[in-house]
C-alpha cells in the first residue's frame, strides 16, 4: 500500500477483488474516501511518552494524547477517531503508527468500526505498527460491526522487536443485531502478519469469513457463537511461558465465553481466541488479559479507562 492510501492490486485477495467496481457517488481516491494516519511516539527528556510526528486526513483523526494512569503518568492514551461515523464504500483507510525510544502507550478508537452496506465496490484499511526495542504498546480497538451487503479488508502488519511489546486486539460481530442484522454481510477478511527487527516472521494469520457462502454455526468456525475476539501478546521470549499460564488461568473460569490460548512458534508471544454471544462479555476478557499483561511486564495496574 502506497502513501495514498492504496493496496498493490496483487496483495489484495481474489475474494475482495472480486467486487472491484467504480464507485458511482464518489469514486475511488476522491477527496474524503482516503483516511490517513501517521504517527509517531518517543519519550522526551522527562521520560513521558509525548506525539513527535502526526499527520492525519479525513476521514481519519487523531485525538490529542491524554495522560490517565496514575500510577503511569507517562504512558500516553491516544484515541482514532472518525467524523464520518463508519467505513463507506470505495474508503481506503491506511494507519502508520512507530513507537521509538522506550515509549509506552494505549491506543484506541472513539467507538466501534462500522461498515456500512454496499452495492459496488469494497472498502479496506491497513494498519502498520512498528514497536522498537523497549518500547510497550496496547492497541484496544472498539469492535468491528459489518453491515448487510458489506465488504471488508483488513491487513495488519506487525514489526515487532524482540525486546519490546505489543498487546494488540480486534473483536468482530455478527453485524446490527438490534437492526435484525445477523451474518448478512457478504465478507470480512482479516489477514496479519507479524515480524521482528530483522524481518523474520513471527506469525501469518488469515481469517476469512463469507456467511452467504458458508455455514458459520459448523463446528470450527463459530459454532454456536456469533462474537470472536483475538488478541495477540507480543513480548520477551522469557517473558511468554508465565504469562501464558496466568492469563489462562485469569480466563478459565470466566463464564459465558470460550477461551483458547496457545504461545505463537519460537516461544514468540501468545496468541488468545474468545468466542461469546455478547461483545461485552468478551470485552471483559480483552480487558483481563490487557490487565495481566500490563501488570506482568511493566507492573502496573490497568485502570480499564479508555473513553474520557
């Protein structure tokens, strides 16, 4: 993806080209259809994690950083925001994010990300994050609501080092169940891939879903749940087999929800799948782990604030 905004067309899978069409309202490209976000992170003389590059287009923003934790008052609390309220059709959403120099932050959204209903076309967007050495970084995006007819993808790249951390998650939804909007969507395509400092890889990972092409109540899909959470803890190699078992346990008596946990190849970070008929419930599960794995690398408490 170039700095416009836009995939190379052979990186984009076959089942998203395949609703490749012109955009009769306002096409492709156009002014206010290519959201842009460009950040960077480092700590100043002071230690405080502080914005020392930002640019941002429309229709992606970025909130000022706030300063929340207490008991962290350096770590920077960062929210994406959308005046738009959701992804259109024929949007292309890219978000570069760096953190360097011991930076510590959260990053979140303003609230869910909507996808609306379409009738041509697709909308995508591609998320950069690059965690230097030492630096600590939580990204807890509110949850993905596809709506019927919508067409999504979603590509994650991860340069992670070995001696820094990332807690990263997204929770995808049946759709507008309030609406009677449940799995009409036509695909939601979520591809990640994670590497270190020196570009080896660390884990690939597709999600693919079509529910007018497949039956997502079978077993080893969704079964009889409709909400999946993933969460993905990247950290020091020493650091993954404790911290594993601990969020286990945190987890295995949580009620409501189905939890898996495995620890990515190489002893590279941890990898957690939540299903749940309610996004709250696994919501609560997003923000244990996000809690156990604060307090197990840097020994602080999360507060659980996000929106202010």
């Amino acid at each position: 993806m170039n700095k416009q905004g836009y995939c190379a067309h052979d990186d984009i899978p076959k089942e998203i080209q395949a609703y490749d069409a012109n955009v009769k309202q306002l096409g492709v490209g156009k002014p206010g259809k290519v959201g842009i976000i460009d950040l960077e992170l480092q700590t100043d003389k002071q230690g405080k994690t502080i914005v020392s590059k930002q640019f941002s287009q429309v229709p992606l923003q970025l909130q000022r950083a706030l300063y929340l934790e207490n008991s962290r008052p350096q770590m920077a609390y960062l929210y994406v925001i959308s005046p738009s309220g959701g992804i259109l059709q024929g949007d292309r959403y890219r978000v570069d994010i760096t953190l360097k120099n011991n930076a510590i932050a959260h990053i979140t959204t303003q609230g869910a990300t909507r996808i609306y209903s379409m009738n041509s076309n697709s909308a995508s967007q591609i998320l950069n994050i690059t965690v230097d050495k030492r630096c600590y970084l939580e990204y807890i995006p509110d949850q993905i609501i596809p709506y019927k007819d919508s067409r999504y993808y979603q590509k994650i790249n991860l340069n992670i080092h070995n001696d820094a951390t990332l807690v990263y998650s997204e929770v995808l939804t049946p759709g507008r169940v309030a609406m009677n909007e449940s799995f009409e969507y036509d695909i939601c395509y979520l591809k990640t891939n994670c590497k270190n400092q020196d570009k080896k890889i660390r884990f690939l990972e597709n999600i693919k879903i079509e529910p007018k092409k497949q039956k997502i109540d079978n077993f080893g899909i969704l079964g009889n749940y409709k909400v999946v959470g993933t969460v993905y803890v990247l950290t020091r190699k020493e650091t993954i087999p404790k911290l594993e078992e601990l969020i286990s346990r945190e987890l295995k008596n949580f009620g409501k929800i189905l939890v898996g946990t495995s620890i990515l190849p190489d002893e590279s970070g941890i990898v957690i799948r939540i299903l749940g008929d309610k996004t709250e419930k696994v919501f609560e599960a997003v923000f244990k782990i996000v809690e156990t794995s604060r307090k197990k690398i840097l020994n602080t408490p999360f507060s659980k604030i996000r929106k202010n």
